[in-house]
C-alpha cells in the first residue's frame, strides 16, 4: 500500500511537472490573485485604523497648537497697556494738551507690538491720538472699555462687537499721573489674523466665550451664535457638509472604522482664559485617500510581479546573456575611467605644486600691503589733528596768547604718544603679544576721544548727545587701543552724516552683565553689512579711507574678548554696538 501511494504520488508530480504550461501559469495566476485580494483585505482593515487614529491624533495636536498661540497673543498684549500708562511722553502729552508727536509715537510702537492699533483717549473719552489717523476725534465716554478703565486700578479686558460682522478685542487701562486721571490707553488685538489661518485648512474651528457665545470661527456665519444655532445655520457648502458628503462612501467599512458612524470628528480643549472653549471639526476625507492610494500601491506590485514572472519564464537565457554582456562593458568602461582618473590626478598634483608657490609669494605681498596699510590708516587721524592744533598755536602766537598756544603744544605732544602708542601695537601684531591689561574707565576714555575729534566736530557743527550713567563703568583693558576704537567709530559716524543737513550723532554707555557702548548717527545707514568688518573694504572715494578702520577695531575689541557689531536703526542711519567684559568691584579692587 506505502509503494502504490508513493507511486501515485510520483505520479501526479510528474504529470504536473509535465502538464502544458498554460495551466502551470493559470494556477500561479489564480494562487497570485487569492494572495493580493487577502492582502487589500488586510492592509484595508489595519491602514484604515491606523490612520483614523494619526488623523485624530493631528487634529488634537492642531487643536493644541491653536489654543496655544491663540493664548499667547492675548497674554503678550496684555502687558502693553500698562507698560504704555507709564510712558513718559504719553502722560506729558495729556497734561500739557499738546498730542503733535502722541499719534507718531503709537505709530512707532504698534510696529514692534504687533496690535491691531493703539488708540489714546483723554480724560472725557476723545481720541486724541491713534495709529489710524482717521479716528482722530472720536468720542468713546459711552464705550465699555472706557468706563471701565477709568473706573478699575487694572486692565480691563473687552470683546466688543463690530458693526459688520465678528467682534474687536480690547485691552484698555488709565493713565493717571498724581492721582489724576488724565485718560485711557486701548490697546485693539488682532485675533481676526487666526480665523485667516485657520480657514487655510479642510477644519473648521470656533472659539467660544464663557456664555457659549462665538467670537471666533473660520465660517463668518457662525459668529455672535452657539454652536447649536451654528449648526442650523451653516450652509450646504459648508465644512460639516463637505465632511459628510466626503464620508458617504465608508458604509463599506467596518463601523469603528470611523468613530462609531459619526462623519466629522468633534475636538474640544479648554483656553484658561475667561472660560473660553475652542472646538474643531475634523473630516475623514483624507483617510479614504491614504488608504486607496496605499491599496493602489500593493495591486500595482502584484501587477508588476505577475508581469515579471511571465517576464522571467520566456526570456531568462536571454536576460542572462545581457547580463553578463552589460557586466563585461561596465568593467571595460570602469578601467578606462580609472585610467582617466589617474592621468587627471598627476596633472592636479602638479597644478597644485605651483599654485603653492604662488600662494606663498601672494601672501608675502598681502601681509606687506596690509601692513603699509594699517599704518597709514591709523596714523591719518592724529595727523590730521595735529595739523589742525599747529594752525590753532600759530594764531594764538600771533596773538600773543601764549598760555593757550602751549596748551595746544600739550595735546600735539599727546598725539605723538599716541602716534607712537599705535606703532607699539603693530609691532605687537606682528610677534602675536599683547601689553598688560588695567581698568580702564571708559567714561573717561570717550571724554579723551571727544577730546581728540573735537577739531573735526567744531569744523562740521556735528550735534553729540552723550547718555552717559552716574556710576563710572570699568572694564579690564589697554584705554590706548579701546580710545583708539572710539575714535574710528566716531570718525565713521561724522563720514557717514557728511551728506545729512542737520548732522546728529547719539552714544550711549550702559553697564549691565557687558559694558556696552552704542554710537548712533542719522545718515543713510549699511548698505552691506556682511562684508563691513572685511579688510580693504570701504563705501568712502578712493583717498579718504583704505578700510582698515572698522577691521582693526573688531580685532582689538575681540582681542579685549568682547563683540563689535553693526546693524542698521529703525529710524534711518548705522548703529555701532562695542561690548566689554566689565570689570567687577571685587575684580577692581584687586587690580588697585
């Protein structure tokens, strides 16, 4: 019986083996269709979880993330009211009746805030300066965000609603000086900027307050509503229609493929702030699409496995001898490549040999030019100074005021200190040394540099205003080379406002964790600030500059490790930054 089965079986295997290859590639073809209608079956069934849940998982992180900037642009404009009750210009601008610059100065606040508009009232409600100039003169004494602030210490929160559609959010709060209420500070928030965002999206979301009420809502039909009513009124064009009819193909699906057969998926989170509620309705749209184009995907395979086994079956000698015939000219083409690849590589070797040579030479000529250059640069300004107090001394000669000429002697011998001080420190470029580091005041260093530029300010009618702290600021350095940085900047500031008819030039010196010095001028500002700390580059007529100054300047203020930079003024005009390590009482002391 074991002999005749295995005989019948031998049998069978045998006539199969030798069975025509029609039924062969029929029974492949029916075993490769059960295979792919099992596999769509299950990819169908385990993608449309998975992805029903990523998509609610996206719809509560998109929920969070709005109620998040939602909550953040609120709380950052709640400070402004009161940091603007205390501007001094403001209170001024109230007691005196004079708001001529007022509507300027929220202009120029309003750019760095962010709001939507700031709007000053006086003490009876009368808008007396704005950031829309065309709501100058409006009375507001009735509005609640009036009254209210001139009644309550802080600042007091309004959603007011417009005349067309949607509401304005308000900040308000009073500006009094002495006990006296002198007026109202309002501060309008641009919420409406996330309804634009929101809308950009297949969402829809809404935002209501403590009552229910919305106040924000990316279909304009749901404002000043509940949501109940909103739901009545929205439209067949609406979000919640367009997701019902994008989901009325999934009665094919399992039911908890899409959330227990509701076709929009209802989020909702809570805003702390006043009781607000923000909700979105998220459709199922792109979840059908993922999963068709994932199925789409696999039967395209199994189309191009069927094809490559008919593929396999008729033309396997022949792809074999391709094979080895494409094998055999990719190694032909891979040898003369390589050959290539080394004649290229001995020409580079001995390109390169000569391109050092060359360099070197250059770099000899560089170092030599740059040089000269930094000399010439650097002595410019004490020379020109010089050659001015000399005129000065010669005309007190002449009149016989010879106490002043002296005095006049006494400043050129300290430009030649100096003159020499600067050819110290090129030697002390050159062996890479540096001289001991001593407090410095650097109050009484800019006095010293002012001191030296004073000819060139007299001859301009240059107008300097100095902020200057009570306390002197020290930092550990050489007050020789940190003047030497003050002056260039000053000399940069009095270059750049040659053209400008009423020449200004404000610095500032602060003291916090870095001494910082800023020189501020109004002329026409940087044109490339990339390049400005580059040697040899200047914007100045040939003559007038060789374009060391700026980086000499960075080199010594690095040296000091500290920072020089540059940046241009909102207002017009180049803002010159020098930040010191300051030097420390403790660390004072110790160096006395």
């Amino acid at each position: 019986m074991k002999s005749e089965a295995q005989s019948d079986s031998s049998g069978f295997f045998r006539r199969f083996r030798g069975a025509p290859l029609g039924w062969r590639l029929r029974i492949a073809i029916i075993a490769l269709l059960l295979v792919t209608v099992a596999t769509v079956w299950v990819t169908n069934s385990l993608l449309t979880s998975r992805f029903t849940e990523s998509t609610r998982n996206r719809a509560e992180l998109r929920l969070a993330l709005y109620s998040g900037n939602l909550l953040s642009e609120l709380r950052r404009n709640a400070i402004v009211p009161q940091l603007l009750a205390r501007d001094p210009a403001l209170i001024s601008a109230l007691q005196s009746n004079d708001f001529s610059l007022s509507t300027q100065r929220l202009i120029s606040f309003v750019e760095e805030i962010g709001a939507a508009s700031l709007v000053l009232l006086d003490s009876d409600g009368r808008t007396v300066a704005a950031t829309d100039r065309n709501r100058l003169g409006e009375g507001h004494r009735g509005s609640p965000y009036f009254i209210d602030a001139i009644r309550s210490n802080a600042t007091i929160f309004s959603v007011i609603p417009r005349e067309a559609s949607g509401y304005r959010f308000v900040y308000s709060r009073r500006i009094e000086a002495n006990s006296e209420v002198l007026g109202v500070i309002v501060v309008e928030v641009d919420l409406q900027k996330f309804e634009r965002a929101w809308s950009g999206i297949s969402d829809a979301v809404m935002v209501t307050d403590s009552t229910g009420n919305i106040i924000l809502s990316t279909e304009p039909q749901w404002r000043g509503l509940d949501e109940a009513s909103a739901m009545l009124r929205q439209p067949p064009q609406g979000a919640i229609q367009r997701a019902i009819r994008a989901t009325t193909d999934w009665h094919v699906l399992p039911p908890d493929a899409y959330l227990q057969g509701e076709a929009v998926m209802r989020m909702e989170t809570r805003i702390p702030f006043r009781g607000w509620q923000m909700t979105s309705f998220t459709t199922y749209s792109s979840i059908r699409e993922r999963v068709n184009a994932v199925i789409a995907l696999e039967i395209m395979v199994f189309a191009i496995l069927l094809a490559l086994a008919f593929y396999a079956l008729s033309r396997r000698a022949t792809f074999r001898m391709a094979l080895f015939q494409r094998e055999s000219a990719e190694l032909r083409a891979l040898n003369a490549r390589l050959q290539r690849e080394i004649a290229e590589r001995e020409r580079v070797e001995k390109t390169l040999e000569v391109a050092e040579q060359t360099l070197a030479q250059s770099s000899k000529l560089a170092a030599l030019g740059e040089m000269s250059a930094a000399v010439s640069h650097e002595l410019n300004q004490p020379l020109a100074a010089m050659k001015t107090y000399l005129a000065g001394a010669r005309l007190l000669l002449r009149r016989d005021r010879a106490e002043e000429a002296l005095a006049s002697f006494g400043r050129i011998d300290g430009l030649i200190e100096r003159m020499g001080a600067i050819t110290r420190q090129l030697k002390s470029y050159a062996r890479k040394g540096a001289d001991a580091f001593s407090p410095v005041n650097l109050g009484e260093a800019l006095a010293s540099s002012l001191s030296m530029m004073e000819p060139q300010l007299r001859q301009r009618h240059v107008k300097i205003t100095q902020i200057l702290p009570e306390d002197p600021v020290v930092v550990m350095g050489d007050r020789m080379r940190i003047e030497q940085v003050m002056v260039n900047l000053l000399r940069n500031a009095l270059d750049a406002t040659k053209s400008v008819a009423e020449p200004d030039v404000e610095i500032i010196l602060a003291a916090g964790d870095m001494a910082v010095l800023t020189v501020r001028d109004n002329g026409y500002g940087i044109e490339d600030i990339e390049n400005l700390f580059e040697p040899f580059y200047t914007t100045k007529q040939p003559g007038d500059g060789v374009g060391l100054g700026l980086a000499i300047s960075s080199g010594i203020v690095n040296d000091h490790g500290g920072r020089l930079t540059a940046r241009n003024g909102q207002k017009g005009g180049a803002v010159f930054e020098m930040q010191l390590p300051i030097l420390e009482n403790d660390g004072l002391e110790a160096a006395e």
